[in-house]
C-alpha cells in the first residue's frame, strides 16, 4: 500500500505524486492523483484555493520521497498542519469548497464547449467539401470549366488554411458526416494535402496534388455504381471495365484544362512502384510524386473504408499491413513521411493505455504522432461530457497496444463508439478558454 501525507501546499515541489482530495467537476485536470510536471500545474492547484495537498512519497521522484514536514516514523497516514496557517471555521471552509467546485465546473464547461466547437468547424469543413465534390461531379460534362474552377477554389482553401498554422492536426470526424459518394475523394484530398505538406512541398506543387487527389476517381461518373470499386468476385470482364476509370478521370480532367502534373498524377493513382499497378505497370522513378502520394493515400482509404460489405482494417491495422505485406507498392520516402504523419495509431484507432483504460484516438499532431488525442472510457462521465485527453501532457501515460472493437467490453464500446467509416480533416483550432472567462 503507497501511504500517503498531507504537506502544505507551498512545499509542493514539480516532481512529487499528488491525489486530489476532489471530485472530477472540482478541478481542471484530466485525472484526479498525478506526477507534478510543471511550476504551471502547481499554480493551477494554487488557484484552486488548496491550502494542503495529499503526497505519495512511494510514488514521487527520489528527491522528493519525504515532504519536510512530514513524521513517517509510524508508518502511516500523516495531516501536516501548515505553519502558522490558521484554522478556517466549518462555515468557511465550505463556502471555499463550494466556490472551488463552481470554479471547476465553469472550467469544465468552458473546456467541453471549446472541444464541440473544434470538432463542429471540422465536421462542417469536411461537410462543405463533400458537397462541393458533388457540384463538380455533376458539372465536369456539361460545364467543365465551371467544374474546374470549383475544383480549384475547393482545394485553394484547404491549401491556405493548411500553410496558415506551423502544425497540422488530423482529426477524427463525427459519425457519418458528409456526403457518401464524396467520402473517398474528400479523405484523399485531405491526407495528401497533409502527406504534401509533411514532405515540404512548394504550395503550388502543394494545390496540384490536391487537384490530382480530389479529381483521382472524377470519372467514374462514366461507370455504373456496381463498377466504382473492385472487389474480389469481379469477373475479368468487369475488371477491365472498373480500371477504364483512370482513362475516363484523364479524358475529364483534359476537358477540365487541368495541367499537366495534375493530370499526370491522376494518370498514376494506380500505378504501384513495384511495376504491378495499372494502366501502364511503371515502376519507381518513373511515377511521379502526385502519383506516388495519391496512390498510397487512396490504398489506405480503402483498407479503412472498403465497399461492398468487405471487412474494414483499423487505422492501426491498415498502416501495419501497408508496412508488413504491401511496402513494395509504395515509395519508400512516402511511405515513412506517412507513418511519422499518422503516428503508430492514427485517429480512430481503438487503444489501451497502460493504466488499463480503453480509449480511442480522435486526433494526432503530425509534428508529435505518438502523443495523440484520446476519448477515455470512464463510466463515472456521461459520453457528452468526457474531456479529450492529451497525452502530450500526461507523460506517464502512454499507449499500450492496439485494439479490435470486437476486443472491446460492452460498455466501453457502446461509449467510445467506434466509427463505421474513418474520415479525417485539418483541425481548425478553438482558443482555449482562460480561467475566469465567461462561460
């Protein structure tokens, strides 16, 4: 048993294990016993009215076993009194509690707006896009110049909006938002605008494999619905028929007065550089880099979000089978930048931290992909009302191994709610609120 003592709290030191005497809706923090890591979280706990504070010297780093003004000759639990500090009455004390949980509630309240806001600007970015995809689909024949200049005007904003902030957050997006038929050509153009911006691209170069990775599938409007994605009991006639979508994507995007780069790109989506894609099987150095980031950003979207009933991958499991079985499809370069940009479990992944609790990803900065963004399964919170945690601020607590929903309890998979279809947008981030702020 890891005994504890009550110090005051101006002995606390960064490096000492705390336990809250709190409940969750009284403080701001993400859990209730932890390591001190910053002077920041000591003037949090400062804020919070504290006068004393219960320390696990057992866990708490050497220097700071044994508080000051701790006596742990008896082995057991010790109330250090503050010097000097005077005895609050019974009447004031629990009116400062009362104004600790009120404060602590605002926060969290203020907090849980800001994260709904955050993923709402998503959604909705997510949602204008899948939209926008529509219009172009339905103007690229009659109206091909029009559907251009929407395509263009589409891709310029993400474009902007991605070279206006130093780092780029991927995030998850609610449940079946957008438009179906957009999903695919929207998730695409995401994560290549991503992987373009991870390996430094020019933002011309930039817009050009967006244009190429939103347009990659254009033509498939030639083809029936049964044809747009292959699948295994295709017979050999239709395969031939389903691959006629590269020539019909080429033919639209001539009309369209794509350049060149765009239309090359659009060209290769298919091509693997090993030599075994199509149309023309080129290998290498002859597929250009549109087409080498496309087809690897298109071949992931579809171990994640299959058709036709196939079995779907975990993020986790679609990059571990990229990198274990189909590696020799992909070049090398790109297929690195990608998983540095992804992380190990990219959003939607479903975890287990090493403190035993499940949780799933929502979002990964791709400047530091193995801290990501969890939901925590806490059946003590309502769903509604659970806190995304950041695990870059919580060092101790760290991924511990990948899960299958099918893995998951009951409970924790009715609460984490894992996503039938994986999308993705840049994160639009909402400031965070300022202790004190109006709700």
């Amino acid at each position: 048993m890891n005994h504890s003592v009550i110090i005051p709290l101006n002995q606390l030191r960064v490096g000492m294990f705390v336990q809250l005497d709190l409940n969750w809706m009284q403080h701001p923090f993400t859990v209730g016993s932890f390591r001190v890591a910053s002077e920041a979280q000591i003037a949090t706990l400062r804020e919070l009215g504290l006068r004393e504070i219960r320390c696990i010297p057992a866990k708490s780093d050497a220097a700071f076993r044994v508080p000051p003004t701790a006596n742990l000759a008896s082995g057991s639990v010790v109330d250090a009194t503050p010097v000097n500090a005077p005895m609050s009455s019974q009447a004031a004390a629990t009116a400062a509690e009362k104004g600790v949980a009120r404060e602590a509630a605002q926060r969290h309240r203020m907090l849980l707006n800001a994260q709904h806001k955050a993923l709402a600007l998503c959604d909705q970015g997510f949602v204008a896009a899948s939209r926008a995809y529509l219009r172009i689909g339905q103007a690229c024949d009659k109206a091909p110049q029009e559907a251009r200049l929407q395509s263009e005007a589409l891709v310029a904003e993400c474009v902007s909006d991605l070279l206006g902030r130093s780092e780029s957050v991927i995030a998850l997006l609610s449940e079946c938002v957008g438009e179906r038929n957009a999903l695919h050509p929207v998730n695409v153009m995401v994560l290549s605008l991503l992987l373009g911006k991870a390996q430094e691209l020019t933002p011309l170069a930039l817009a050009e494999v967006g244009l190429a990775a939103l347009l990659h599938d254009v033509g498939k409007v030639h083809l029936p619905p049964r044809l747009w994605v292959r699948s295994p009991d295709m017979s050999a006639l239709d395969v031939l028929q389903y691959e006629k979508h590269v020539a019909e994507s080429i033919a639209l995007g001539q009309r369209m007065g794509l350049p060149d780069p765009v239309l090359q790109a659009i060209a290769q989506h298919h091509e693997m550089a090993n030599g075994h894609g199509f149309p023309r099987g080129l290998k290498g150095g002859a597929i250009g880099t549109g087409g080498r980031i496309v087809a690897l950003v298109n071949h992931y979207d579809r171990l994640c979000n299959p058709a036709h009933g196939a079995q779907a991958f975990t993020p986790h499991d679609a990059l571990s089978v990229i990198f274990a079985q189909h590696k020799a499809r992909f070049d090398p370069e790109v297929l690195r930048a990608f998983i540095r940009m992804m992380g190990v479990y990219p959003p939607g992944s479903i975890v287990q931290l090493v403190n035993s609790q499940y949780a799933m990803v929502v979002a990964v900065n791709s400047s530091r992909p193995l801290r990501p963004k969890v939901i925590v399964y806490d059946a003590l919170v309502p769903r509604d009302q659970s806190l995304v945690r950041d695990l870059e601020t919580e060092p101790d607590l760290v991924v511990r191994t990948s899960l299958k929903p099918s893995q998951l309890p009951r409970a924790a998979l009715d609460y984490l709610s894992p996503r039938s279809r994986i999308c993705y947008y840049f994160e639009r981030g909402v400031p965070t609120p300022q202790a004190g702020a109006d709700a």
